[in-house]
C-alpha cells in the first residue's frame, strides 16, 4: 500500500442537536475586527519583529480603523512586554482602541500580563487553555473536569487581578484553545464554568473566542460548530462570539464568513493573512468581499498599497501576485475575450449606476488601482486587449477590421519576446505594418467646394518627380480616388474609413484608418497628421505604398483577402 494512503484519516463528525439556520441567512453588517498581526502574526515569524517593526505595524492597524488590537503575549515575551509598556508609557493608544494582551492559564503569566498592562485606561484580557480531545488525553492527561478546572482557576486569577486595579475598565476574553477540535457540546460547558466566575452583564459581555485552531473541516462544519454553540451557552445576550480562523485547508475567510451568519459577532485575523501555519483569515480579504457585496467594513482599504508595503517591511513576507482583491496581477486581464468584455462594459458603465463592468467584482479605482494594469497584452490576449490600451494611453479608436489585422502581428512579436507588450510597443507595430510614407508621399493639396460636391488639388512626389493630380467626388477621399484612377489607371476604392481627433499621446492631432479594395484583396493603413483631411489622405498613400511593397515582393503583408 502506498505511504498515501488516505485511510489513515477520518472525516470530523457532524454537529448535530441544534436548528440550522445559518444557510438562510444574508450577511448584513460588518463584524468587529480584531487584528492578531502582532501577536499570532508575529510568532509566526522566522524572525520576530523588533520594537521598532511592531511600532510601525501599529500605526498601520490604527490606521485602518481596527478599534482591538491584540498586542501581544507580554507574560512571555521581553520584546512584547516592552512593546507594551511603550503602548502606555507613550500615550499612543487612541480614545477608540482597545488593546487586547493574550494569556495561559497559570497564576505567574495572568499577574505578569496585568504587570505589564498597568496605566492603561482600558484593556482586553484573553485567558485560553486546550480543550480538544487529543489535547486533554495526550498533553495533559487530563479528563475533562481537569481541563475544566484549569479554566475556572485561570478565570479567578483574572477577577482578582482585575479586582486589585479598579479604575480600569477591563474586558475579559476567553478561548476554549482548539476549538475546532473540541466536542461542542463540552465547549459550552467549560465556557459556562468561566461564565460563572466572572458575571457577565449584557452591559459588560464576556467574549467567547471559539477558534478554528487547526482547521480539520470544511466552513459548513465550522458554521455549525458556532451556531450549536450560540443556541446552548446560557445567558447569551451577556455574551459577545468571536471567531478566529485558520487556513490549514485554505477555508479561513470562508469559515469567518459563514460563522458570522452562524451568530458570531467578532473576527480576529491578519492583515493579508499572516499566521501559524498556512496563516490566519485574512482581514482585508474578509473586508473587502463584505464592500463587493455593498456592505461598509468600516475600515479603511483605499491605499492597499500602503498597507503591502507596511506589511511586507515588518514581516518580510511578500504578497502574491494572485492574492485576492489586492494582487499586483488581481485587476489584469491577458485573455483576449476577457480583454474585450471589459473594454466594452467599462465604456457602458454610468456613472450613476450600480457596479457592472465583466470580470471586474469592484471598480479599482476605489482601492486605489487604476485602469493602468486592467489589461495587459502578451500571447495569450485578443484585439480587445491591445485596442484598450491604444485607446487608454494615445486615444487611438481602432475599428474592428483594423483590430483584426493588427492583431496576428501583436501576437507574433509577443510570442518573439515571449513576454508583455507595451502599449507604446503596440502603437510602434501598428504604423510598423500599416503605415507607409515613401515611395509615394503627400506634398500638398488643395480642396474646393462646389454644387457638385468637392475638387482637390493634390501633389504628390514618388521620390524622383513630382505628381499633380486632380479629381471629383464627393468628398477628399472620393476625390482622391478619382485623381488616382485617371492618374495610374488602377481600379481601387475604399471599403472602410475611420478617423478621429487626438487627445493624448501623440504629436498629431487627428488619425485616420483606410481599408482600400484594390482587385481581391484589401488593404489596411493608417496615417496620422495636424487635420483629419490630411491623415485621411496619407492613410491612402499609405495603403497605396503597401500595395506596391507587396506587390513587388510577393508578400501579402497588411493586404487581406475579400471576403466573398
């Protein structure tokens, strides 16, 4: 049998004897965030932050508007200790932030916390021991009396602690450690034990932290796991459910989500999902799935970029290119059918409408992203991917049939490079192929109106003589074509014609696109210049040059065979 042998597992049992609810339940408002960056984030660390990075990382969190902060595991650490006392000693706890300081059960870490909490106006104190079942019978050989016992001891410590420091608002907190392993209905009953010393009022609830410590199923269990326990712990309106998640299975946001529909109130996370393990559930992702559903996270990610940068300076962990919402790649579309249904849903999006742009849950813009990195070109985009960037960074409108002819040699010199084009490397390509100024070049013209519509004067050199030309019609290129085909004798037309002023990007002011039908093929060109007339013009001696290019080498190039 092989070593993988997927036997040697058991699924985790069902919770049963609760009504579910949960499944029909929308989420309605934001939870109250609690960050674990400097604690549970922080131990995670190969190298632990230093005062300074921790310093740093406050101000970020402070920032975001997260109002508990966990700061640390003073009882343990001298670094978080003295973090601690900077905290107090500095004044730089905010009037609206709680700090939260975390602690085992044992007499000399609970009186070593509130040691290193004193001055502070308010403060959380987080009591936790194991609970699970592997924990009681192989850690602590204990049954579960035992276990109970630990709490209800760790709990006293904190009353008389708190007792002995009056005029500090203290909250208490506690967390039946591996939760997600611990028989629920045993969960209750040990919180109910530390429910019993510490006398929670609906005006002063206790905090039931129920973490998802070694995440061992899917967020279903999870969420039913919460709501067995909202319905059977007694007194709940004395008691506020918090969540904390972990990514053993890649399910933290998802377990938070669905646990807030399942009664919690609190989520304790990361920021970008730092943490033991695979990582914590990451708060920024859990926010910003709550704003693309309409909903305010009351915390600010406008500049995620500041947070990364933060971030990955404190922790030395860098972010995924593919990281949900705020990935450098999260808003860039290589595809070409995706390229194109974005292209065209961002110019039918209102400005007084909901949100409805293809591919793209919210707006970048509100993170501050912008349409920059929305599409990028390499080998595996289509017309749409190139035509917005022509059109974003040089307010070139490419028509269709342009798109298409352009667009095998926009692929051909990606797969060369076998990278990313620019845009500027798009537009170079496009006057590449489709863009002729010699043999034939336009010296001057002269347009004139009359009652049967308009006569150009038009001079043109072919590198060694000058050529006048004149003709009639009903517009310059009609004209044009006339003088051309009393000029040369050819039988040529223009099957297509676009053209548009320019805004940005370029020297010129107008461009013009020209498919000329010459015989059975068409040929695309485009030609810029100071006034429409004028490209218009030049993108016909253009197609006229290609022409002669092609027909002297035998190539197609830019020509395109008529469809029948």
């Amino acid at each position: 049998m092989s070593r993988f042998d997927h036997r040697k597992y058991r699924p985790a049992p069902r919770v049963t004897g609760f009504d579910r609810t949960w499944p029909d339940r929308d989420l309605q408002r934001a939870p109250i965030w609690v960050s674990e960056d400097l604690r549970d984030g922080n131990q995670a660390l190969l190298e632990p932050m230093t005062v300074e990075q921790k310093q740093r990382l406050w101000k970020l969190l402070v920032d975001v508007g997260i109002k508990e902060i966990m700061v640390g595991f003073p009882s343990a650490s001298q670094p978080d200790y003295d973090f601690v006392r900077w905290l107090i000693d500095e004044d730089q706890i905010p009037d609206d932030v709680t700090i939260a300081a975390l602690t085992q059960s044992r007499d000399h870490l609970i009186d070593r916390t509130f040691e290193s909490l004193e001055g502070v106006d308010k403060a959380i104190i987080h009591l936790y021991n194991s609970t699970s079942t592997v924990q009681r019978e192989r850690v602590f050989e204990m049954d579960e009396d035992g276990i109970i016992d630990i709490a209800v001891k760790g709990a006293q410590r904190v009353k008389e602690n708190a007792q002995k420091r009056p005029g500090v608002h203290w909250r208490l907190e506690y967390s039946p450690e591996s939760f997600s392993s611990t028989e629920v209905e045993f969960s209750v009953r040990i919180c109910e034990a530390v429910m019993d010393v510490w006398q929670p009022t609906p005006d002063d609830r206790i905090i039931f932290n129920l973490p998802n410590t070694v995440e061992l199923a899917g967020p279903h269990h999870h969420a039913d796991q919460i709501e067995y326990f909202c319905q059977h712990i007694k007194n709940r309106e004395a008691v506020i459910v918090s969540v904390h998640t972990h990514n053993d299975r890649g399910g933290a946001v998802a377990a938070a989500e669905l646990a807030i529909l399942a009664g919690a109130e609190r989520v304790e996370g990361c920021l970008l999902g730092n943490g033991e393990r695979t990582g914590n559930m990451d708060i920024v992702i859990l926010a910003m799935n709550l704003y693309g559903q309409g909903i305010d996270p009351e915390l600010d990610l406008s500049d995620p970029d500041e947070i990364i940068r933060v971030v990955h300076e404190c922790t030395g962990i860098p972010l995924h290119p593919r990281h949900p919402w705020v990935g450098e790649l999260v808003y860039t579309a290589f595809s070409g059918s995706h390229q194109d249904a974005i292209r065209k849903s961002l110019r039918k999006q209102g400005e007084d409408e909901h949100w409805q742009v293809a591919y793209l849950p919210i707006d970048p813009r509100d993170i501050g992203r912008d349409y920059q990195a929305v599409i990028r070109v390499n080998s595996q985009s289509g017309k749409g991917g190139m035509a917005f960037l022509l059109e974003r960074d040089f307010g070139i409108n490419l028509p269709r049939w342009m798109m298409l002819a352009l667009a095998p040699h926009v692929q051909a010199e990606s797969e060369r490079t076998a990278g990313e084009l620019s845009s500027g490397r798009i537009r170079d390509l496009l006057f590449e192929k489709f863009s002729r100024e010699a043999p034939l070049t336009l010296v001057d013209y002269g347009l004139r109106r009359g009652a049967e519509g308009q006569t150009l004067d038009v001079t043109l050199s072919d590198g060694r003589q000058r050529i006048e030309l004149q003709g009639h019609g009903n517009g310059p290129l009609s004209a044009f074509i006339d003088a051309w085909h009393a000029h040369a004798g050819e039988e040529i037309a223009v099957a297509d014609y676009s053209e548009h002023a320019l805004s940005t990007g370029s020297d010129a002011d107008a461009i013009a696109f020209v498919q000329l039908r010459k015989d059975t093929v068409r040929i695309p060109a485009v030609a810029e210049d100071s006034d429409t007339v004028s490209a218009a013009l030049k993108a016909i001696i253009a197609a006229l040059n290609l022409s002669r290019e092609d027909d002297e080498t035998g190539q197609r190039g830019g020509l395109t065979a008529l469809a029948s």
